[in-house]
C-alpha cells in the first residue's frame, strides 16, 4: 500500500508549515510564558481552513480527507504544541455534530468554529474517570422537555474558552448504555469552567474542570439519540488518536528539527558536535522514530478514509502508542544532544520534551491503546 501524498496534499503541508514558521513559532515562548490562548491566531489560521479541516465547505470548512487532517495537525504541532495545538483542537466535537447532530445545531455552531469565532469542546473525563469513560456519574435527569445537568468535568480541552460544548452525562442506567451527548451554549447558568493553569506542557492551551450544577438542556439539544451517546462516540476515537499520533509526530520532528540545528553549531574540542559519531547515532535513531511514526499515523489516516472500522480502530492505536511514545524518547534525546542548553528555556526543546508528555496520556493512555490492540489481534 502506497502513502505518497498527493499534489494536493503536499500543498496543504507546505501552506500549514509556512503559517507555523511565520505566525506561531515567533511568539510560541510567549503565549507559553504567559498561558494565554491564542484567539487572533485561531482566526488567522480559518482564514487559511486550518481550523476544524474535516468540516464540509458547506458550514466554512474544506472538507480535507483524513490524511489531509493529519497534515494539519502535525505541521500545527511541529509549529508548536500549544499554540497550534489549540488550533488543531478547536475542533474537538466536530465529528459528533456531524454524524449525529441536527441540522439547526450544524447552521448555528459549524460555521462559528471554522471562522475561528469559537471552538467547541467535548465534556467527558471526570475526576475519578477518565480512561473509564463508561464509569461517569455526570447526571442528566429528564424534567419536563428539559434535561438537569449536574456533576463534574476534568481535563476538558476548551473548557473556558468555548462557546459552545457537548456534554456526555448519564441520562439512564449504568455502564455503557445510558449515556447521552447534550448540546449547550456555555454562557448560561449552571456552566462553570475553571483553567487549569499548572500544566507541565502545552500551557498556552486551554485546559478546564468544569462544574455543571442545575444545568438546563433543553431535550432537543440531545445530538444522536438518548443513551446511545457512549456508542457514538466510541465512533470518533480511531480518529482522534490518530490525531494525537500526528501531534506526536509533529512535536517530534520539532525536536529533531532543533537538535540538528543545535549539534551543527555546536562546538567541542574544535569541532562541531555532529562530527561526533556518538551525536550522529543520536540523530540517526531519532530521524528513523519520527519517519516511522509518521509512516503509522498516515496508514491509520489511509485506514479511516477507507471505511474498515476495525482495521482503523486497531492501526489508530498502533499509531498513537508507537508515536506518543517514540516523541517522548526523541524530545528527551534532543534535549541530551543539547545538554545543559537544553535544560533552560533559551532553547525550545525543554517546551518540546514537556509538551510531548501530554500524547500518552489523553485520548486513552498507552495502557488502553495496548488493550485496544491485543483485542483487534
């Protein structure tokens, strides 16, 4: 099976690549610095169909193929992790509008969020759930034609900066049947997001714990069907993770990107580091984990496009496992190629080793990936 990117797709990577190199990474110290998200990058890169790309040209989006998404994602990330992270997540709940929402909630919110007016965010972790998704105790208990939100949401991407979110709550018994996906503006009473500021990465994006106490949804918010919310979204993970494979390929390669630069200006003992053998080997293992990393995250993009759920599902983990794990590993091989210059913020690749920490973990650890994978074997 061939992954040569087309003509199309290799414009797309190089218009992404330009916009990050000439409007993100000049100031990605200073967003990070300052943990400030980036509205009026947000809406220069819609002006471009960075924002939410899978989105049809109908609601504002260019409608990209899934390998074309993942080129997106990983030139937003190589750019910088938290600043064109939070362009590449301002989608986050798009595909569930999509597939399931109604057509007012598509019209109303859709064309907002590829303008870069607003992302959307996705309520589903909790405190004491994450990777348990089916164990959430979020609440939603029908009251005339309108549902009662109460309970708490974690680690929510977006939570204070969206104007709109989708919120999975219990709306019926235990386990996997019962939950639902509501629809809400977040400016009403009942919504309370708080930043979480004390990340050790990808500070410059927004991350919340949101308080839902006596929230009202009206019941034709609900997008998809009651209780059936835990299985539609369960659609839209192979998808996301081989997303979060691409944001690991992105920060990595940064990383390689910057040791190059580092070892071929560097000298020691009269000569340049990358004369040494022992930083070639370095560099060598590295390159091959970001090509191979790649390589995975473009064959689960391939797999999507073609429709084979089980195949996609099964190689979106292999994806995200191998590429989370392999940019940790490669970020922390820049910064030893760098060594003490790496260890301070006079250099990038301490905010690359920190920022790629964050891909093991969410959209389901490198635990439940490897559960995932041994299930499709």
């Amino acid at each position: 099976m061939s992954f040569r990117l087309t003509a199309e797709q290799r414009a797309v990577r190089e218009a992404v690549r330009e916009f990050g190199e000439a409007e993100i990474r000049p100031v990605a110290r200073e967003y990070e610095a300052a943990e400030r998200y980036p509205d009026g990058l947000l809406e220069a890169a819609a002006e471009l169909d960075f924002v939410a790309p899978n989105v049809p040209e109908e609601y504002g989006g260019a409608g990209m193929d899934p390998v074309s998404e993942l080129l997106v994602t990983e030139e937003l990330w190589r750019a910088d992790p938290g600043i064109g992270g939070s362009i590449s997540a301002a989608r986050f709940g798009t595909e569930m509008l999509l597939e399931y929402g109604d057509d007012w909630m598509k019209e109303r919110w859709l064309p907002k969020i590829t303008a870069g007016e607003t992302p959307i965010c996705t309520g589903i972790s909790e405190p004491a759930h994450g990777s348990n998704v089916a164990g959430m105790e979020t609440t939603a208990e029908k009251d005339g034609d309108e549902f009662v939100v109460d309970g708490q949401k974690m680690w929510i991407t977006n939570g204070t900066v969206a104007d709109v979110a989708i919120i999975m709550a219990r709306t019926g018994g235990e386990g996997h049947g019962g939950i639902s996906a509501l629809l809400t503006p977040t400016d009403v009473d009942g919504y309370e997001a708080t930043r979480i500021d004390n990340k050790l990465g990808i500070r410059a994006q927004d991350t919340a714990e949101i308080v839902l106490d006596d929230l009202r949804i009206p019941e034709e918010n609900v997008v998809g069907e009651v209780d059936r919310g835990f299985y539609q979204l369960m659609e839209f993970f192979a998808p996301a993770r081989a997303d979060v494979a691409a944001q690991a390929t992105g920060v990595a390669q940064a990383a390689l990107d910057a040791a190059l630069d580092y070892a071929d200006e560097r000298e020691q003992f009269d000569r340049k580091i990358s004369e040494f053998q022992a930083i070639q080997h370095k560099l060598a293992e590295m390159a091959t984990n970001v090509e191979a990393a790649r390589s995975m995250a473009y064959r689960a993009g391939a797999a999507i496009d073609s429709g084979d759920d089980a195949l996609a599902t099964k190689l979106a983990s292999m994806a995200k496992l191998f590429a989370s794990e392999r940019a940790v590993d490669v970020t922390d091989e820049a910064l030893q190629v760098h060594g003490g210059a790496g260890y301070v913020t006079d250099h990038p690749v301490e905010r690359f080793y920190r920022d790629a920490r964050i891909t093991k973990i969410y959209d389901g650890t490198s635990e439940i990936q490897k559960n995932i994978i041994a299930e499709h074997l």
